[in-house]
C-alpha cells in the first residue's frame, strides 16, 4: 500500500533538503505521528518521485536520508502564508518595541523575496500587502514604549553570550537612577504595554525583574554568568498573572452565561483549567500571583465575572 498524503510528503522532502545529516525513520514516526512501517511508505513514495536522494549509513545500523543542496529547486521557495507570518512576526515584534528584531527579521525577509523572480515578486508583494492589510497587525493603534535599539542589542548579546552587564538604570516607581548595577541577563520579556529583562543582580542575590525603557546605559562585562541550575523559564512566568511577583495563590472565576463563550476562547493562565456549569457559566482555575493586574485585567468584564478565589 502505498502512502499518498501529498503534503506530508512535500513536508518530508523539504526536511530532507534542510537537513545536513539527513532524516531518520524515527525523525518520521515522531515529526508525523505515524508508525514506523507508515514511514518506510512515505520514505519509498518520496525516494520514488526523487531519485536523487542520498542514503547515509549512522550509527548502529541506522539510516539516514537526504537530498544534495538545491536538489528540490523551486519546490524549498516559501509559500505566501510562509511570508505573510514572517511579515506579521516583524510588525508584532515593532509593535511591542523590540526593533532590533524587526529589523533583522525584515532583512531576511527581504534577501528570501529577493531570490524569486522578476514576475514571481510582483505577484507576491500585491498579495503581502493585501494580507497584511487585512491582518491589520502592523497598523493596529496601542501605547508602547520606546526602547534604545543600542540596549536592546546590548542586553540581547549578553544573553546569548552568557556574559554579565554594567548598567544604570532608574527605577520606575521611584525615578531613582541606580549607577553600575551588575546584572546576568536571562531573558527579554516583551508583550503589550510594558517590557522587563528578567536578570540576576548581583546586589541583591536573587532574580529580578528591570524595566527595559529604565536602562540608560548598559555594557557587556567579561565575567561569565549562568542562569541558575534547574531554573525553567515557563515555569518561572506561570507562577504570576502578569509581571508583579507574589505568592502564587488558587485562583477562581466565574464568567456569567451571557458571556461564558466569548470568555472560553480565552487562555488566562497556561496551566489554567475550566468547567461549564448546568446554568451556562463558566469556572475558571489556575494558581499564581499578580493579584492587582488580575483586578485591572478583570474590570473589561465588569459585574460578568465573579472572583470566587481568592475571597
């Protein structure tokens, strides 16, 4: 029996041509979700329509298979929904203030369109422009606040570097400017509103979260820094609401029935729960801190929700 989902094997094909190693059995059953005697098929129906593909002996007996550079010609070009999420991943990440990233996404965007050709490229800028119109991501009104890209560059370099930082920065609440802070910079949390680097500080031994738009000079150190042993990211941001940092506490809402659907489609928490009641409303559950933005995130539905937990 043959195996004939074409775009799984389309798929399969571009994996083969973006691999260097090559593409195992195993790397099919899992990327697919299929068995092992599915992926021999969809190894075979591939290997039949592109007898150029190479086979790579590996470790243990295993088989690996690929196709030589530029094998698959214009088959690996991007897709316009591929360029359309590329496009909107720039404008969401210039909407939130983090412009170095734009820029660099906008770049590769660039040199990808530039490889199609002539005609190829006038088609496709009609269709992106009308996309991302229609999308109305990168036009989309909201508050944001302006960053130095030099910082941003900065803070970003230390992290992939693991190096620590000499800054100064003034506290937001306080105005108070705080000259040569030591930081080990872990991550830049970006999002609507608001934008913190969650850091080490060397002053006062534990992790913290610095307003990126308080930082007004920042310098890589040569002393290396590493994140502490076990310490999860995820985890770390789910036990808050928002950005302020408390004892994580059960947490319990009600939405009435007339607005129980609307509040399904919504994920409040990523280790939420949620239960439908006889009468229509809807519960929702979660453990984590951030008492004061849960209150203003809440005030949008007004008397439609009731906080059952925390009393």
């Amino acid at each position: 029996m043959r195996y004939a989902r074409q775009e799984d094997l389309q798929k399969l094909a571009l994996m083969m041509q973006g691999s260097a190693e090559g593409i195992c059995l195993d790397d099919m059953t899992r990327e697919f979700g299929v068995s092992r005697r599915t992926a021999e098929r969809m190894r075979d129906a591939v290997r039949n329509a592109y007898p150029q593909i190479e086979e790579i002996p590996g470790d243990g007996g295993r088989k690996y298979w690929r196709f030589p550079p530029g094998a698959l010609g214009r088959m690996v070009e991007p897709t316009l929904d591929e360029l359309t999420a590329g496009h909107r991943a720039a404008a969401i990440a210039r909407r939130e203030g983090d412009d170095v990233t734009a820029e660099t996404l906008e770049r590769l965007l660039t040199k990808v369109q530039a490889m199609f050709r002539a005609d190829r490229r006038r088609v496709i800028a009609a269709d992106l422009e009308a996309q991302l119109m229609a999308d109305g991501v990168a036009f989309r009104p909201g508050p944001r606040e302006n960053i130095a890209p030099e910082i941003l560059s900065t803070l970003r370099e230390a992290i992939l570097a693991g190096v620590m930082v000499l800054s100064d920065h003034r506290a937001r609440g306080t105005g108070k400017l705080s000259r040569n802070t030591r930081l080990g910079p872990i991550a830049m949390l970006f999002g609507q509103g608001r934008q913190y680097l969650l850091a080490w500080s060397e002053y006062q031994d534990d992790l913290r979260l610095f307003a990126l738009a308080g930082f007004e000079q920042v310098a890589l150190e040569a002393d290396s820094y590493t994140r502490p042993e076990g310490f999860d990211l995820q985890e770390w941001l789910a036990e808050s609401f928002g950005i302020w940092r408390e004892e994580p506490q059960d947490v319990e809402w009600c939405f009435l029935p007339d607005v129980a659907e609307e509040a399904a489609g919504y994920v409040f928490h990523p280790k939420q729960s949620m239960e439908r009641l006889e009468d229509g409303s809807l519960i929702v559950r979660f453990r984590a801190g951030g008492r004061q933005e849960m209150e203003w995130y809440l005030a949008r539905w007004g008397d439609r929700v009731e906080v059952l937990s925390p009393g």
